[in-house]
C-alpha cells in the first residue's frame, strides 16, 4: 500500500477497531421519532437520556417540520449539548451529547 494512503487512513488494523467500536455506540444510542409529531421526539429522548451515561451521544431521526425549534430549546433548557443537526428536507437528525 501506498505510505501517503496508510498516513491518510491508518492501518487496516486501526480502522476496523475504530469502526467496530463506533458502531457499535450508535447502535445502541439511535432513536427513530420518526412520523411523531410535537411532543413525542422530546419525550423519546427524555426517556432515552435517562438510561444513558454523561458523555455518551443519541442520534434521533425525526419528520416533524418543528424538530429542530424543538430540540435546540430543549437542549438549552436541560443543559445538554446538540453536537450537530441536518436537515435533508423529509428527516431531520440530530446527534445529542449528555452533559447531565
């Protein structure tokens, strides 16, 4: 292999426990709120922080056209963190970081 491409990516090695141990967090931390509409998606990752632990990530898709408005004041107003947001149009996701 080319050693500007084993710079760029790493070895095989590395990139396999990398992506295994990524999976596997956002397996366990996806939440689906999709066809949900106002207050459900808030509800769902209400309930989902609970169970998880300060630091980890969820990452919530959800269809409500106010999801974004909704999740960003909720966010501010239990002081944890939206690490990011895209909206595709039709889904929206959103990746919350537990800081409480």
């Amino acid at each position: 292999m080319f050693n500007w491409l084993k710079k760029l990516f790493g070895s095989k090695s590395e990139t396999i426990e990398v992506s295994k141990s990524q999976s596997t967090t956002h397996q366990d931390n996806l939440l689906d709120c999709r066809n949900m509409n106002c207050p459900m998606p808030i509800i769902k990752i209400s309930q989902k922080l609970k169970s998880m632990s300060i630091g980890e990530t969820v990452t919530v898709t959800a269809t409500d056209p106010a999801f974004q408005l909704d999740v960003e004041a909720w966010v501010r107003k239990t002081e944890n963190e939206l690490v990011s947001f895209e909206d595709s149009g039709y889904e929206k996701i959103a990746v919350i970081k537990k800081l409480k």
